[in-house]
C-alpha cells in the first residue's frame, strides 16, 4: 500500500511551535509520508522556530510584506497553495489554530476537494469580532475540516453545539509536546542581557503584546499601565518584554517605555530561550494564545491582556485571570499579585488542562485509524 501523503501548512511563529513536534511525529510513522509547506506569512519569527527544530520546509511561499493586509495574506496563500497542490497532491492537509494561514490553507485545500485536518480545533469566544480575525478564521475552518484534534473536552463540546461530532478527537494540546522538549534546568540564553537578569532578588515580568483587536487605544492603556508598574516598583521588578516585530506593536512599545532601566524590551526570543525566560519569571503578561497555556504548566500566573478568553480551562483552574485592557485594572490586578503573597499563592500552581505531552502521538494515532490503516482507535486526553 502507497504511504499516506500528509502535508503540514503553517505560516506564523505560534503555528510552527505547536506543528513542529506533529511533524516530527509523523516522520516517525513508517505508514506516512510526511511534507511540509510554509506560507511564511512570518518571515524571521517563522525561521526562527524552523530553526529551534530543525525543520526544513519541502515549500516555502515567502508571501510576508511590511504591514501586510488580511486579505493580501489570505490570497497571496490561497494562489501560493494552488500551486503546491496542482504540483504535489496530498491525501490530508493540515493546519493549525487560527491564523489567516490557517484559514486559507483550509480554503485552499477544499478547493481542490483534499481531506483537512485541523489542529487546535473547537476553541471558542463566540464574539465574531474578538479576537479579530481569529474567531472566525477558526469557525470556518471547522466547517471545512474532515477531522478536528481539540485539546480538550470542552473544545469538543463547543464543536458539538455546532453540529460538528464527525472526526472529533480530543488529544491535548501539541504546544505542551513543545514544551517538554525546550524547558532544561541548566539554561544559558544567547545575550548577556537576559544572562545578567536578577531573578532571585527581583520579580522578573514577562510580557507579550501583539493581537490587531488590541492595536490603538487598548494598546495605549496597556503600555502606559507597563509604564506605571515598572515605574512603582522600579526596585522591584524586572519587565522583559520580547516585542512582536509588527511595526504597530514596536512603535507603541518603544514611545511608551523606552528609557526604563528596569523595562528590557529585546528583539522576539528563540522558542527555547522564551520557554525557559518563562520558567524563571514570576508573572505573565499576555494577550497571546500559547502564553495562556505555557506558563499553566510551568506554574505562572497570567494575567491576560484581552476582554476575553478562548482558553477557559486554565481561568478555571485558577491560573490565569483576565485583566482587560483598562491601564487601571492592569495595574490593580498585577499589584495585588507583587504584594500579597497569599493572593499569588493561590494562582502559581502548576496546572496542565491543555496536554500531557503526548498530543501528537494521538493525532498521528487519529489520522492512520481514520484513513483505515490502523485498527486501533487512539486513546482520548482525558486532562489530569
Ligand atoms: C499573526 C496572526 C495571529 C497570531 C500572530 C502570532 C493573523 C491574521 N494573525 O498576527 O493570529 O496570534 O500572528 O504572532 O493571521 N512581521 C515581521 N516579521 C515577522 C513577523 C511579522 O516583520 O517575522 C511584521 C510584518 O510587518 C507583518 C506584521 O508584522 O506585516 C504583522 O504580521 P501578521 O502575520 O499580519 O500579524 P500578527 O499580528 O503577527
Ligand atoms: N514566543 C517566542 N518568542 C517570543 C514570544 C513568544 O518563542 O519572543 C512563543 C511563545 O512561547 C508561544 C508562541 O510564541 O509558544 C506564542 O506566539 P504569539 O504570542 O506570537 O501568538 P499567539 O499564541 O497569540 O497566537
């Protein structure tokens, strides 16, 4: 019997950490053969992770610009992949999450009528407009989808409510996969900067800040309550912020807290030293997705920059809080955590609802029992 013709598509930073060890996997699985293809809708925050990995991409479309539009991404995706699959024709395509990539990789492949899978399937705000394009790219990227690898129970009860029960797999979340293999103990990071950080004396904040529904005037707030943390407790806390190199976010970041001592706003880090930065510091702050679900399991409270979350399970665990993005709330939610002890006790536990770092086993499981070549069904994440 021929070899099943998998192709992986991802295109940003957060796709490729969450695909790369999927990739791996399925070049393990003697019955596949495994291809992958980059839109490349990040150019160096993409490299950067195929790097960490050691993937090399059978395509690249290179399709970033500066300040690049929803729909040139979509398109410059959709012709870029007409071609791969007019040339190279897989038996399943998969793709992940939400991103524009991932929602015209969906398209892309439905075109030419070849099976989808989706990774990081079910997640849910239920507000169309936040986060913006992000609840939609991953709504109609179930409809499209033939199978759908949810990290957990409550993604495939969202799923359900949508009609969609065919080829659900709940599995866990692959970014906890990544994880396990960047986090060490004996961890040297490449600069000097973030070696010399004092991580004993001082309480190391860890931000990141990037979504399009944040850009203008949540953003404002959230910089100038960055701006007024650092500045209270300047003997304190050490603010790292690895900034997204979207020229909306550097701007606003730098004219708000340029000049700091204690704020270190570096260029966006390897995925290995951003996990290990993680596991030394004493609080995120985030509107990122996979943030939400790294520093849960290595027992960081989070406080999210967003109105809202997809990502419940670990709001619920009580390891995350979502801050909004008024500077106020920001300001009073991260104080109560640098100055009650009790208060930060109660959010740093080690929690892990989105995977026990076997997700892609399970996936590479799903997709063989689903194309009839292996009896066995693969075994449901059952969260712990
Ligand atoms: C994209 C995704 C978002 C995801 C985020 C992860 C969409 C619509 N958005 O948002 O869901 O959370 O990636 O980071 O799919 N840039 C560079 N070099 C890079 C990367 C970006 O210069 O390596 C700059 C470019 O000017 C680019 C801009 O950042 O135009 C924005 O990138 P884009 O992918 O459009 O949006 P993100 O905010 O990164
Ligand atoms: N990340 C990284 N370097 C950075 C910032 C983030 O490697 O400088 C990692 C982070 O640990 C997580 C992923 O990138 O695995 C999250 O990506 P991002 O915040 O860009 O996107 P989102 O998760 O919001 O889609």
């Amino acid at each position: 019997m021929d070899k099943l013709r998998v192709m992986t598509i991802f295109g940003t930073r957060p796709e490729a950490i969450k695909m790369a060890p999927l990739v791996r996997e399925l070049e393990r699985r003697p019955e596949v053969e495994s291809l992958c293809c980059v839109t490349a809708q990040h150019r160096q925050m993409l490299d950067g992770v195929l790097g960490i990995f050691r993937l090399t991409p059978q395509y690249d479309l290179d399709i970033m610009e500066p300040r690049q539009s929803l729909s040139t991404i979509t398109s410059k995706c959709l012709l870029g992949l007409e071609k791969v699959f007019q040339r190279d024709r897989p038996d399943l395509v998969l793709v992940h999450g939400d991103t524009s990539t991932t929602f015209a990789g969906a398209l892309a492949a439905f075109y030419q009528q070849i099976a989808v899978g989706h990774v990081e399937a079910g997640l849910r705000t239920w507000d169309k407009y936040s986060p913006f394009p992000e609840e939609m790219n991953r709504s109609m990227v179930s409809r499209l989808a033939d199978l759908h690898f949810c990290p957990t129970e409550a993604n495939r009860r969202n799923l359900a409510a949508e009609g969609i029960t065919k080829g659900v797999y709940v599995t866990g979340n692959t970014v906890i996969d990544a994880l396990n293999t960047t986090v060490r103990k004996e961890f040297s990071f490449t600069t000097d900067e973030l070696n010399r950080l004092d991580c004993s004396s001082k309480k190391l904040l860890l931000i990141t800040c990037h979504r399009r529904e944040n850009y203008g005037e949540p953003m404002e707030q959230i910089m100038s309550a960055l701006r007024q943390l650092a500045e209270t407790y300047r003997d304190q806390v050490e603010l790292v912020y690895p900034v997204h190199l979207s020229p909306v976010v550097q701007e606003a970041a730098h004219r708000h807290l340029d000049g700091l001592p204690n704020v270190h706003l570096v260029a966006p880090l390897p995925a290995d030293e951003m996990h290990n930065l993680m596991e030394r510091s004493y609080l995120v702050l985030t509107d990122s997705g996979g943030l939400q679900e790294e520093a849960p399991a290595l027992g960081k409270p989070v406080l999210v920059l967003r109105r809202e979350t997809e990502r419940p399970e670990a709001v619920e665990a009580g390891t995350v809080r979502i801050a909004g993005t008024r500077r106020e709330d920001i300001v009073a939610m991260a104080a109560e955590l640098l100055e009650s002890p009790a208060a930060y006790e109660t959010m740093a536990r080690a929690v892990n609802p989105y995977g026990d770092g076997r997700a892609c086993e399970r996936i590479a499981d799903a997709i063989l029992y689903h194309f009839g070549r292996s009896d066995r069904p693969p075994e449901t994440f059952a969260g712990r």
